[in-house]
C-alpha cells in the first residue's frame, strides 16, 4: 500500500476518535491562554509533519519537538483547562469524574509499525485535595514499551511502560475504596494489523499504574488487558453502552482453520459478545451468550 494512502487512512481514524469531555470552566490568565495559544500554533504545524511528511527523518524530528512542546504546554500554569482544540493530530479524552485527562498521539515508521506517544494530565484542583503528595506530579508522560511487554494479558505497568494506544473512551468504575478507570484504544500496530485494547488504569502511591486484574473472560484467572489483533483492513467494534453498562466486544476470527494462529487474517464475524461490572467483587464479569440487542451498537 502506498504510504501517503496508508497514513491517510490511519490519521484519519485519529481524527475519528477525538473526543473532549467538559471539564470544570474556570479561565486563565491572559498570559497562559496567550503562551498556549502559540505552542498550540506551533505544535499544529509539527503534528502535521509528523503524521504527513514522506520523510521518515523529518517524522521523528518533527516528532520530537512536537514531544518538547507539549512538556512546555503541560509545566504552563492553568494547562488543564486548554482544550488544545485546533491540534488535531492528538486525541484528548477526560475521565467522566474529571480527576484527569490522557492525551495521545503516535508517529509511523518507514516499516508502517506505529510508535505511541502520551501524557496523563491530573486535574489540578483534585490534586490540591491529596494529602499526601508523595510522587504526587501535575502529569505523567506514557512511554510506549509495547514490543518489551512479553505477557500482555497479565502484566502491571508504570508510566514508562505503558502499551501504547490512541485511547477514546475512559470508563470509571469502583470497588470499595479503589477507582479503576477503564480505558478503550486503538493501536495501528503494523502494515497488516490493527489491534483494539481494553486497559485498566489506577493510581497508587499517587503513581498511574496500568494492568489491574479485574477482566473475568472465564480463563483460570482474570486477566489484566484485553488485547484483540486483526487484519488491517477489517473494522472491529469495541465500544461502552452507558444505557445498559455493556462493555461491548466483536469477535475476530480466522477464516479458514490453516489461519488458526495468524491474527494479521482474523476478521469481525458479525457476533458480539459483552461484560458487566460487578460490584460486589469489582471485575468485569464476560456473559453467557452473545449479544442479541443491536440497538446497544449504536
């Protein structure tokens, strides 16, 4: 496939899942909203040559300076509360509580694998409510080690090893004191694979950790991601009923049984499975039988 085609198709996915959720208005000072103004016109124009620009070179330069203006957008005073509406080379997403935001990006190699980059943003007044400010930061830059996390379903990572996604769509969900926070990406992976995640974030010690084990899919033991890979021209959906409380998968399968194995071939096969979260052990819990009311995909 041709890169320019290639990459179209995939920045246009990213666009597909920006998403803003509200948060608490409350403005800032001329001189933030006027220094975030120009980084966010500068970075605008690095974001565009990072995802466009043939030259893998001129990627990971402008890649790199687009990293260095953002650590300079988050250290600004009141940064939570600029949306960063005209960069469109990022997806933002809030937490439904607004105790934080993710913000993520990612850059394409010459070999089509994609390279994850991002940043948890703590909103600053739930922070001023922590008491004990031990490793207590204003945001936390994601470093992606995908390729160095050998076992994905039942592995706990800080910040700096975070498998990497363009992350859409953050779920909260509570088990007696603890907030685990849901979260649905999306990775490019490579030229003949997608893969879809479903990622569990929580904080300890004031520290974001990913990978708690609270998914029941009836293994021996809950695992701690779900991970679906796929071919990469295939569409699968993963997606969160607020109505019913559906954690909402499609299956992917080979097929032809000599494909057993090769997840570059699996393909959506119409059915649709689903998890509820019960409270009372705090996991989400996968449901007999597939899911029979469509109206949920919507």
């Amino acid at each position: 496939m041709p890169f320019f085609i290639f990459v179209g198709m995939k920045y246009l996915f990213v666009l597909l899942v920006l998403y803003s959720f509200g948060c608490k208005a409350q403005q800032l000072d001329s001189l933030s909203r006027d220094t975030l103004n120009d980084l966010q016109i500068r970075m605008t124009g690095l974001g565009e040559r990072m995802i466009l620009s043939f030259d893998e070179k001129e990627r990971l330069t402008s890649g790199y300076h687009f990293l260095k203006h953002m650590n300079y957008a988050l250290r600004v005073n009141g940064s939570y509360y600029f949306r960063f509406d005209s960069l469109k080379s990022v997806s933002i997403v809030y937490s439904p509580d607004n105790a934080f935001r993710i913000i993520t990006w990612n850059l394409v190699l010459n070999d089509e694998r994609f390279h994850y980059y991002g940043v948890l943003q703590l909103n600053p007044e739930n922070a001023k409510k922590i008491k004990d400010t031990t490793n207590l930061r204003p945001f936390y830059p994601l470093i992606d080690r995908s390729e160095q996390i050998k076992n994905v379903l039942d592995t706990t990572v800080d910040q700096n090893y975070w498998w990497g996604a363009t992350y859409y769509k953050i779920i909260p969900v509570k088990y007696k004191k603890q907030t685990y926070y849901t979260l649905l990406g999306w990775n490019g992976h490579t030229a003949k694979s997608n893969k879809k995640v479903v990622e569990s974030l929580y904080f300890e010690n004031n520290k974001p950790l990913f990978g708690a084990p609270i998914f029941d899919l009836h293994y021996k033991k809950p695992i701690k991601r779900m991970v679906f890979e796929f071919a990469n021209n295939a569409t699968m959906t993963l997606r969160y009923s607020e109505k019913k409380g559906y954690l909402i998968y499609e299956s992917v399968v080979p097929t032809r049984p000599q494909d057993q194995g090769h997840p570059e071939t699996y393909l959506p096969d119409g059915s649709y499975d689903y998890l509820l979260f019960n409270k009372k052990i705090g996991i989400w819990v996968k449901q007999q039988g597939i899911l029979k009311d469509f109206n949920l995909l919507k």
